[in-house]
C-alpha cells in the first residue's frame, strides 16, 4: 500500500489542480490506491515504480503530509539523504535502483522554480521511497536467503522503517539511521574497504594479463615478470613495484594462500588463472558476499555458530567476536553441503552411527559381500525393524541378491557402536533439518591438514568437537570440562539437551577479509554465486 499514493499523486490527478494535504484530501487519497496484480506501484514521468513495503504506512501515521518539502521548498534533509545514495555504492549497491537520478532532477526542478503540490508531493514520494528501500537492503538485503534457500531460518530483523525514518526526520538524523542499518560485524565493514579498494585498481585500469605459464620465475621474459611485479603490488601481496625475485616469489605465495591455492611460488595453470581473472570479475564476487553478510543477525549481542563453507572453518561468535574457532570438512561437490540455518538443540556424546541407506548400500554393504567379518570387526549390527520388534540379525541371514534392489526388501538397518572405528568420533550435535545434516567429530583428524575438505557425504565433521562440547556445557548444570571429557573417556552413550538452544548457520562466503586484512577468495564450487547473481537479476 504504497505506490498507489504515487499513482494517485501522479496518475490520477490533474497537473492543474494543487494538491491539498488536509484530512480531506488524505481521504480522497485513500480511495484512489490502487493495488494491481497484487502489486502496489506509483507512476512518475509515465513510468511505474515500484514502491517500498513501508511507505504507504509511513504517510498514513502522517496523516499524508510531506517529509521532505515545506511551504518555503526543499528541506536541508533532502541534501542528507541525496549524499547518502551517492555513497551507496561502498554496500555494492547501485544508486540507481533508488532512482537517484531522478530524484535530483526532480529536486533541481523544485529549488529553480516555483513548484506546485503535486510536484513537491511527487518528489517527497520519491524521496521517501529511496530511504525505505535502501534502508531494507542495508538491513535484510537484496535477496532475501528464504527466496534462494528456503531452511534459511535467520530472524530477519523486523524494525519497523517506516517508524525509524519517522525518528530519524524528528532528531535530525536521517544519515546515521541509514548508517546504523548495515550489519555490525568487522567483517561486513572490511568487505567495504575492500570493495572501495578494487574499485580504485578498475578506475586505474585494472591488473595486466600475463601470457606465461613457466613455472620457474627466474625464466620469465622481463616484460611478464613486470606484469607479474605490477599484478600482485595492485593487491598488496607485494610491497613495492620494483620487488626483486626473491620477494616476488614471497609475494605469489602470498598471493596463493588468498585464493586457497598451494603456496608453491610457482605459476601453475590454477595460479595464472586466478592472477587473469579480471578485477571486476573479483569486485563482483566481493559484493555477493556483501550481500550474504547482511543475512546474518546484526544485533551484536547475538551468540551462534557459523560454519563457512567455502572456507572450512566454524567460528563460535559471541557479541560479534569469534571465541572459538575450528578447521571443518564438509560435502564433496556431489554431496553439497546444503546452505541453512537452524538452531542446534542437543549433542551426543559417544554416539551411535545409524548408517543412511545410500551409503551402506553403496560403500559399506560391497565390502561385507567380500569380508563376511567385516561388520563385525567395525563394531557394526544389522537391525531389522524398528521399535520392540526390531531385532538384530546375523550375516548368514541375508541373502544378498535381494540386497541389489532398491530400495532394501526388508526394513535393514546397520548401526555402528561408539568406537575408535565410528565415523561420528566422540561427540555429535543434532541440528534439526529436513537435510538429515549434522555436526560431528571425526577419528581422521589427519584430513584436516589438507587445504581443500569438500570430503564429506555432506554433514559438518569438526576438528576440536570436545571443545565445542565444553563451550556448549559450560553453563549447564552438571557440566564441566572435566565432566564433559570423562563422559567421553567412560565410553557410554549420553545425551545431553541444551538449556539454550544456539543458532546456527551454514554460509557459503567465496570472499571475505582476514585478521590480517587480506581480501580472500575462493572458487566457487558449489555454484552458490551463480544462483545468487541470477537471483539479483545479474
């Protein structure tokens, strides 16, 4: 109920005739909204607009007065806000989705000559509508996640813009309203100075392509290593230009670890295809994560868990500061970890392993037909049924033919026992999701020294999962450190429900900036940048 105050401003009624703000006026206004196609619009300069969630409500609680005009002409509001979407390109966003272009002619045509109402009202709706609607993208984004990920359970803010924008005209402070909308994290506001960064390096004329592919630097034409020399000091990986091979070599590790690739100092084929991707190319990837950022919760008190994916790394945020921070191995590109949030409810310590069906039937099940005492050895059972009538049955009593259909003839189930053989490792925590997906420790810790860990059949495996356990527990009664090692020393299966359920969410960020203030970047292997650009209409 928004646009059609535009429509009615604008569409409906004649230029010749002064628009009255009075209450009788405000009811003739009403009547003439118009919503079409479930679609509120407005219409200016012949065009249809689309209008912000807040702005019909906003002008109702005004009985329909104008915000930013005055009998005498333009407040000095209206310069606050003008500047304001002048800067909005250091969110990623484009000025001109809130027709800042329009709006200063249309403001230009107010201050050269005398205006009437329905002119002023025009500008004051086109005003207020690119507050609410930049203000909602600060906040929520774009995109909202449910629209692309529909397990996205995040709390979206529900401030009410319409109120805020209210408060910000009556204090004066129109501009640190929008400010205060962006999400609170440092790393939100790295990915700013980031975004400005390589903006400045695209007006420059971006980064040289380079035409080697030798591996040995001390080979390279001098003209390449130039290019070479010139690339990775545009990005900081090398602190002058003029840099000798020896720091030139540091500067391309450098340069490999910020694109998750082996530090070698070489330029191998993945190398040279990170050092040529053009810089728009990675200020677009920059603004995408931007964009995921403000998914998150931004009341900076919030606790919660965020595993990135991208980056094989779980972080435990407590009033906007990581207290704990892990290496993770998530899905192979096949088993896609899903993107989600929930809230992660109780945790299993020595848990037993119910093997999903795809799994046994394709990993587990192959190597009981060729060891009979496989299942044995591993600590697995095979259960039939379910509930009191399930019943564990021997190998000798399957017969293995029927095993080839799909899916199994019988209600088969293997279960492992805890052990140094189950792959949930000494602690599990239950995340309620239609994806079957969880948190879990692991006996391989040695496959957390590999640079990439797309090795899971899509659950979340955890380098440090006691400490997770402990800083979980910390608070509950009956639960220490020491308690919570013991229980997992003693062997026996406990499970342990949390007083205060913590939120979780699984991000995918393929750019971010470091603690050292490093801009990251990964590839994209799960395809997640494409969906979102499509979804933002890119």
């Amino acid at each position: 109920m928004f646009c059609c105050i535009a429509l009615v401003l604008v569409g409906c009624m004649p230029q010749s005739r002064p628009l009255d703000w009075s209450a009788e006026s405000a009811g003739q206004v009403r009547t003439l909204v118009r919503n079409v196609g479930g679609q509120w619009y407005m219409v200016v300069d012949g065009q249809h607009i689309a209008a912000a969630h807040w702005l019909e409500p906003f002008y109702r609680r005004r009985a329909y007065r104008p915000a930013w005009m005055a009998p005498g002409g333009v407040l000095a509001r209206v310069d606050v806000l003008l500047e304001a979407l002048r800067q909005v390109e250091k969110d990623g966003l484009d000025p001109q989705e809130y027709r800042l272009a329009q709006i200063i002619k249309w403001v230009g045509r107010l201050r050269s000559a005398t205006a009437t109402k329905v002119q002023m009202a025009t500008a004051d709706l086109l005003l207020t509508n690119a507050f609410l609607q930049y203000a909602a993208h600060l906040q929520r984004g774009r995109v909202r996640a449910q629209e692309i990920h529909e397990e996205w359970r995040a709390k979206s803010p529900r401030t009410n813009l319409a109120g805020l924008l209210q408060t910000g005209l009556d204090l004066g402070h129109v501009g640190e309203v929008l400010d205060g909308l962006r999400p609170p994290q440092p790393g939100y506001a790295l990915l700013r100075q980031a975004v400005a960064a390589y903006r400045d390096i695209a007006a420059q004329g971006g980064w040289p392509r380079l035409e080697e592919d030798a591996s040995a630097l001390t080979k390279w034409a001098p003209a390449e290593k130039g290019k070479l020399r010139r690339r990775l000091y545009l990005v900081g990986d090398v602190e002058k230009e003029a840099a000798g091979d020896a720091e030139l070599r540091r500067g391309l590790q450098k340069f490999q670890n910020r694109h998750g690739l082996e530090p070698t100092g070489h330029v191998d084929e993945a190398t040279l295809a990170a050092l040529n991707t053009p810089v728009q190319q990675r200020l677009a990837q920059i603004i995408l994560n931007m964009e995921r950022w403000r998914w998150l919760p931004h009341d900076p008190g919030t606790r919660y868990i965020l595993v990135r994916l991208a980056d094989f790394q779980l972080d435990v945020v407590e009033a906007g500061q990581v207290v704990l921070n892990m290496r993770v191995i998530v899905g192979r590109e096949y088993w896609r970890t899903p993107i989600f949030s929930c809230a992660l409810t109780h945790l299993v310590v020595n848990p037993y392993w119910y093997v999903p069906e795809s799994i046994a039937r394709a990993e587990i099940l192959p190597l009981v037909r060729r060891a009979p005492d496989y299942l044995q050895r591993k600590g697995f059972r095979i259960v039939e049924g379910t509930g009191e009538s399930a019943r564990t049955i021997g190998v000798e009593e399957i017969e293995w033919a029927q095993l080839d259909q799909e899916p199994l003839p019988l209600p088969l189930r293997l279960i492992q026992a805890p052990g140094p053989e189950n792959p949930l490792g000494k602690v599990k925590f239950a995340l309620p999701n239609p994806f079957g997906i969880y948190l879990h420790d692991t006996p391989n810790s040695q496959l957390f020294e590999r640079r990439e860990r797309y090795l899971s059949h899509g659950c979340i495996r955890l380098e440090q999962s006691v400490e997770l356990a402990e800083y979980l527990l910390r608070q509950q009664a009956g639960w220490t450190g020491n308690n919570v090692r013991g229980a997992v020393q003693e062997g026996r299966t406990v499970q342990v429900d949390l007083v205060n359920p913590i939120a979780v969410y699984l991000i995918y960020w393929t750019a971010w900036v470091d603690e050292d203030g490093a801009v990251q970047f990964r590839e994209d292997l799960y395809g997640e940048d494409d969906i979102l650009r499509q979804a933002l209409g890119q």
